[in-house]
C-alpha cells in the first residue's frame, strides 16, 4: 500500500453525523474515583496504607489503575462490605479490617477513604471517626506508642474526581498531623499570613528552612525535579506527598508489604513550623485548601501557584522561592532557563499559529494553557469542566468549522478515541498514561520538565508532517 493510500485512508474524514449515532456510555472514565486520588496521597507517606471502606471492588479498580500509570505494585485494603453491610452499616467490618491491616502491614499511617457505597448509606469520615474511637488527630485516647494515625477522608465519587479526592486527603494529612491545639511554637505569633508580602528575615518560624508543599497529582519524577529545586535554594521542603519511591521504586530482591519511601508522620507534623507553604494547583476551593489550613490554624504563610509549566509560571513559582531563601536563582536552574529559552527560538516555526485541544484535569489544563500561549499555540477547550471527550470533539469541529482545526491534542492516554478521530498527533500528560511506557517519569515542571514537553510537542508535530509527506524523510 502506498504511502498516499495509507495517508487518505488515515484522513478519511469521520463526519458529526455519523459520530452522534454512536453512543458511548462511558465518556471520560478516569475521573471518576475521588478516594482513587487519596489512595496515591497516602501511598506517599512511608510505611502508609489505603483502607477503602466499602466494596472489595473499589479496592480491586484502584489498584488495578493505579498500577497500569505507575507499574508499582500497591496494595490498598478494603472493609468489604456484603449485603448486610450495605444495609445494616459497616462499622464492625471497620473496625476488623484496620486490625487486620495494623496485624499484618504494620503501618505508621492508615489512610480511611470511604466510597461511594459508605458515603450512600451516611458513612462518612466523622462516621468512621466514631466507628474507630478517633480524636480529630487521629489517634484512639487509649493508642499505644506504636499505634499507626489513622486519618479518615470523605471521598465519595458522586461529589468530586480523583483531583479532588487527592486534594481532600491532603487536607485530612495536614489536619490530622498538625492538629490546631498542637502544643508547639507556630510562628503564628508574626501574623505573616499573605505570603506576597513574606520575607525571610521578617518571619521567625521554628524551622526558618522548611516548606510545606502541597503539590497536584504530578508525576513521580516531576515531584524529585520539585525536591531538588527546593534543595538548589537551600530550602528543606516538606512534600505532604511523596510518592517519587513508593510509587516508582527500584526491584526488590524478596516482596514487601509497604515499599521504602514517602514522607514520614514525624515530619508531616513539623510543617505547621514551616517557614511558608507552597500549594499547586488550580481554583482550589477554601475546604480542600491544606495550606489555607496551616495558615488559618498556625499562621505558616501560603503562596498558592499554578502548576509551574513555561517560563512565566516558573519564574513566578522560584521568585516565590527566593523570596523564602533570601537567595537569587541557582546558576544550574538559570543555564536551564536559558536553554529553554533558546529551543523556544529553534522550535517557533513548528509551533507557531497550531491550535491544541486540551482536555483533563483543571491543574493540568490551566497550567497547559498559559503555557501554550507562551510558544505560539492557541489552545481550545471543551465546554463545562473540560473532562468529556464528547464536548471535547465538539469543541474542535467547532474550532475546523471556524477555519482553525485542530493540530495537535494534548491530555491523558484517554484522549487517544477523540485524537483518532481528529486524525492528529496526542501528546500524553497528567493522569492516566497507560498507554504508553513510563507515564510515572514524564516530566512537565520546572524549566527542565518545560523543556522535556516543548521537545515532544515539536516532535509530534514533526512527526506528523513527516508521516504525511510522500517523499518520506526529508529535512525540517
Ligand atoms: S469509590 Fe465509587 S467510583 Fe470509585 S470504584 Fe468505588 S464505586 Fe467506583
């Protein structure tokens, strides 16, 4: 066959009409599951445990996705509701799973998600609190000194995605293990809680090095590019989440319950002594805000940011940083800055004036956006909360039936039916890539992970024309 035929038959246009009498009960699966995003905040504190208060099957779809992105094994327990639970309630189920799971994994933290089924049937987290004896810090009064903190999350899925779950199970972490009554020095006496008007010498907290970071459900890798940007500004940051090992670890020579890795309870507890707290993300609402809280209860500072993708986000996020450490920009982070810079110079001609779909969760779209529009790309959306593919596809006839199509799309590997059908190149970012190999290590923060994403946008756009070109290989 040849390359034209290949070409026309890979175009063959899919018309509106003939994509409406197709009907897909599912649009956008993967957002579904809100405790799916506490299970991977908590697999980010060590020697941390899910346990799923409901149905086995919750249990068995979280880890079963969960692995398919970051090809870590994880385990995550399940009170496992029968009939009878479902209709007499499940505090008793309760109670024996999170001693099974004290028996046999010896956590230091157990995380208590409910599902949708615990939450329909009115158990939630004050529910399960009460079902387990729990103070609002987590701890059973009569709890030996080996006992685990138990932190308990409403996470039903009817009320929010994976995002919000993660977000949700952020805040639980901060309250629980910087309870509001904590008996310790705050910092709160300096009153410093705009963080805009924040300097390093003004503000005496405990650990003037230290801050609490709440990131978004990034990638592993991205979270170790985030580490040591703190590092290069001497600054010592508390990951409120730290899957970087957990969930994208070396083999094991024989198997383990819990993988090393995370960030330990200990240090959790020192972040309401932080000297600020970094938060990312986009439009967060003030009752999933974790810094809102350790700023409200213990007055840490709080700079919230968007995700740092392109030069603008990124210059905003490390003056933050500066601003914290009293120290300018590292001269390695400036080269990479640089660098950048110059492929943005090299790069402008494959860019400029494409148009991309963006689909997925707010941090990431938000972030994508800006940056976008930074290179030359004019991005487009769907309509509502940019989740449904079905909106998503409208969005981009409307954009061709305005004379601009699409170019290029970019989102999760669930983008790839919508990408087909527009017969253009998907870029995969975010949450799920299960698709492809190594989704836990694509970097998209900070000018390097920037840069690694500018490479593969212009080169699946390269691609793709070269793919169309029937001479084949040639020069671009
Ligand atoms: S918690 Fe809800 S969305 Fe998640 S797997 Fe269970 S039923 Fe499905």
């Amino acid at each position: 066959m040849s390359i034209e035929t290949r070409t026309a038959e890979r175009r063959a246009p899919v018309s509106a009409a003939a994509d409406a009498e197709r009907w897909e009960v599912t649009r956008n699966a993967c957002i579904v599951c809100s405790p799916l995003g506490a299970t991977i905040v908590f697999a980010g504190v060590e020697r941390g445990m899910t346990l799923l208060h409901g149905s086995q099957g919750c249990a068995t779809y979280i880890r079963r996705y969960t692995i398919s992105h970051f090809r870590e094994p994880l385990d995550v327990a399940s009170s496992s509701f029968t009939e009878e639970s479902a209709v007499f309630g499940g505090a008793n189920n309760l109670r024996i799973a999170l001693a099974n799971v004290v028996k046999e994994y010896k956590p230091a933290l157990v995380g208590v998600a409910t599902t949708c089924l615990a939450e329909t049937i009115g158990e939630d987290a004050a529910s399960v609190r009460g079902a387990l004896g729990l103070g609002a810090d987590g701890f059973a009064k009569s709890a030996d000194a080996d006992a685990p903190l138990v932190v308990a999350v409403s996470t039903p899925s009817y009320r929010g995605s994976h995002r919000d779950g993660f977000r949700a199970a952020l805040r639980a972490l901060a309250e629980a293990t910087n309870p509001k009554n904590a008996n310790a020095t705050t910092g709160a006496e300096t009153g410093k809680a705009d963080f805009s008007s924040f300097s390093a010498e003004t503000r005496s907290a405990p650990f003037p090095s230290t801050v609490a970071v709440f990131p978004a459900m990034i990638s592993p890798a991205d979270i170790r590019s985030l580490k040591a940007i703190f590092e290069a500004y001497g600054l010592d940051p508390i990951f409120a989440t730290d899957y970087s090992d957990t969930l994208d670890g070396g083999p094991w020579k024989a198997h383990r319950l819990l993988p090393e890795g995370g960030t330990p309870v200990a240090s959790l507890s020192r972040m309401k002594g932080a000297a600020a707290s970094v938060e990312m993300g986009a439009g967060l609402s003030p009752e999933l805000s974790a810094a809102l809280y350790l700023e409200t209860a213990h007055g840490v500072p709080r700079k919230s940011c968007g995700l740092p993708i392109g030069v603008e986000a990124t210059d905003a996020f490390l003056a933050s940083l500066e601003a914290v450490s009293g120290k300018p920009m590292p001269r390695s982070i400036a080269a990479e800055r640089a660098r950048l810079l110059d492929s943005y110079v090299d790069g402008h001609k494959y860019v400029f004036g494409k148009r991309a779909l963006l689909y997925g969760d707010v941090d990431f779209v938000e972030a994508l956006a800006l940056f976008l529009r930074e290179i030359g790309i004019e991005p487009v959306f769907p309509e509502g909360e940019g989740r449904d593919f079905f909106q998503a596809e409208a969005a981009a006839r409307q954009s061709a039936a305005d004379g601009k199509p699409v170019d290029i799309v970019i989102g999760s590997s669930k983008g790839y039916k919508t990408a087909g059908k527009l017969d253009v190149p998907l870029v995969r970012i975010g949450f799920p890539v299960h698709d492809r190999f190594g989704g836990q290590r694509m970097r998209s923060l900070g000018y390097g992970g920037t840069q690694e994403l500018f490479d593969r946008i212009v080169n699946a756009l390269i691609e793709r024309r070269q793919e169309d070109n029937h001479v084949g290989y040639t020069y671009y």
